[in-house]
C-alpha cells in the first residue's frame, strides 16, 4: 500500500514538473522575438545554459578576430609563463599577411601583456606571435584550438590560425555562445577583455605603446560587461561577443555578421532591452535586405 502510494505522489510530483515546463516554455515561445541587425545571433543565461534568444544560430560562418577568445583559453590551459617574454617576429607579419601593427618586429613583450592587447585591442600580431611561440609552433597551437573546441562540444567550428585573419575560421553562433560560456571560466580573460586602456612596455629595443578597448561599451565605462571580444572581417561582417550582467543574471551574447559598424552594439543594447522590457526593437531596412542577400550566400556556400 506504502508503494503504491508513493508510486502516486512521484507521478503526481512529475506531472507538476512537466506542467510548470511546458508553461514556461510556451511562455518563451510565445514571447516576441527581438529585431537585430546581425544575420545570426544568441543570448544564454550563462548560469542555466538556457537559450533566451536564438536567430539563425546554427549556421556555418567566418567569425574573424572573435577567434582570439579561444587562444587566449589554449595559452591559459597551457600553463606558460605569462611573464615570460615573447618576440615578435618576421614570421609573426607574414602569418598576417602584413596587416597593419605598431608593434616592430624583434621587440618583445611579456606574454601576458601579448594577451592582453590581443584581446581587448584585437592585436592581431600579438595573437600571431602567441601561436608561433606555442609549444609545437603555431601548427601545434592550431590544433590545440581545435581539440579544445571539440571538448566544449563546439561541432561546427573549425580554426586554421590564431588571429581570426581568415574566412577558413568558421563557427555559428551556438558553438561560439560554449566557447564564450568556457571563457568566462578564466578570470584573465574577463579582466583582459574588458580592460578600457593599457600602455604596454616593449623591450629590444624598449618603447611603449599605447592601446584601448575595441568595445565602445568597455570604453565607456560599462561595469555590466564582464567579457568581450569583437570581430571584423569583409567576410565575416561584424561581429561581437559579451558575458553581460542584465539584471540577476549574467548573459552571453554572440551577434555574427552585424550590418553596419554600430550595429553589433545596437544589437546587444536591443537584446537587453528585449529581456528588460518585452520590446523588439527596430533596426533599418537596409539591414533587413543585407540579412537576406547574406542568408542567400551562406544557403549557395553550404
């Protein structure tokens, strides 16, 4: 009788579970959508891993200089010395196909200092020089990325350089909400990533240079910004990631291939209202038609 009773009360139990489930979820769904100007994007609670917004998050894209989160995460998991020096070299320029940097060739940097232009300034010579100073070489580094990016569980990411500089570093939206989830995990590249200014102090020969936050929202100030990376490329568009505290939750957004320079700030102001407030938002047409046209060449390239 006691069995049979408790048997009672579990299903009961499970049935109150189930119910409270299916009302939030089509609470969820039945919640109006945001408008953003970015073709894919993603918000997480970053606590639960619940999905609070999704739009065209699981396509294959370029996710450019948004590549540098996982190489700060592979030199982190590799326990080098951050103070160690690292030297820039003429192989670091060639890897970037001698894009543009202040930092001259054989001067060297601690690697830590490397990071941390890397990731808030988006140093691309700096990202470079990290993998080529990798155990291995930057072949070794390449690989260490993507195993890392499998372990997250990130399937539809694949990586051929530390810096973003190529249209071959593809990711979606999804994958990249895990990495930057796996991310927030480390507390040097949360204070790294959000780090308004820094003058880094170069040695052989010895100069300083001055850097600032490639995010106007880190720039600006804003303490809800506990992470960031943004990203551009002409393949790519641009795009940008955050672990933002909006409310009494911290959330990861991912906004790839946002239409406009602004845009991608727009985009993730738009979705902190969205959660705030219920509102949409309005973007302009302009971005409706890049969005088409860009849907279009992703649908014909896969």
């Amino acid at each position: 009788m006691k069995k049979i009773i408790v048997k009672t009360l579990c299903f009961a139990l499970l049935l109150s579970v189930l119910f409270s489930a299916a009302v939030q979820a089509a609470s969820v769904q039945n919640k109006k959508a945001v408008n953003l100007a970015s073709v894919s994007a993603i918000a997480v609670d970053s606590k639960t891993g619940s999905v609070l917004f999704a739009k065209n998050s699981d396509i294959v894209m370029p996710i450019a200089s948004i590549t540098k989160v996982m190489t700060a995460i592979v030199i982190l998991d590799s326990k080098l010395s951050l103070k160690e020096k690292i030297r820039f070299a003429k192989e670091d320029k060639q890897s970037i196909n001698n894009y543009f940097s202040r930092v001259r060739i054989d001067s060297e940097l601690s690697r830590g200092d490397t990071l941390r232009i890397a990731l808030m300034s988006s140093e691309n010579l700096a990202a470079s020089a990290l993998g080529r100073s990798y155990p291995g070489g930057s072949k070794a580094f390449v690989k260490a990325m993507n195993a890392k990016a499998k372990a997250l569980g990130m399937k539809n990411t694949h990586f051929v350089n530390s810096t973003g500089l190529s249209e071959k570093n593809v990711s979606t939206a999804s994958d990249v909400a895990k990495m930057v989830a796996a991310a927030a995990k480390y507390p040097l590249i949360k204070k790294y990533s959000t780090t308004q200014t820094f003058t880094a102090r170069f040695k052989k020969p010895r100069y300083i240079l001055g850097y600032t936050n490639t995010n106007v929202l880190v720039r600006a100030g804003h303490k809800d910004v506990k992470l960031s990376k943004t990203g551009y490329l002409d393949e790519a568009g641009r795009c940008l990631i955050m672990l933002r505290r909006i409310g009494n939750k911290d959330v990861v957004m991912v906004m790839l291939d946002s239409f406009g320079k602004r845009s991608p700030i727009g985009d993730a102001n738009r979705i902190k209202k969205w959660l705030k407030t219920g509102k949409q938002g309005k973007v302009a047409k302009s971005a409706a038609n890049y969005e088409q046209m860009k849907l279009a060449q992703y649908s014909k390239d896969h």
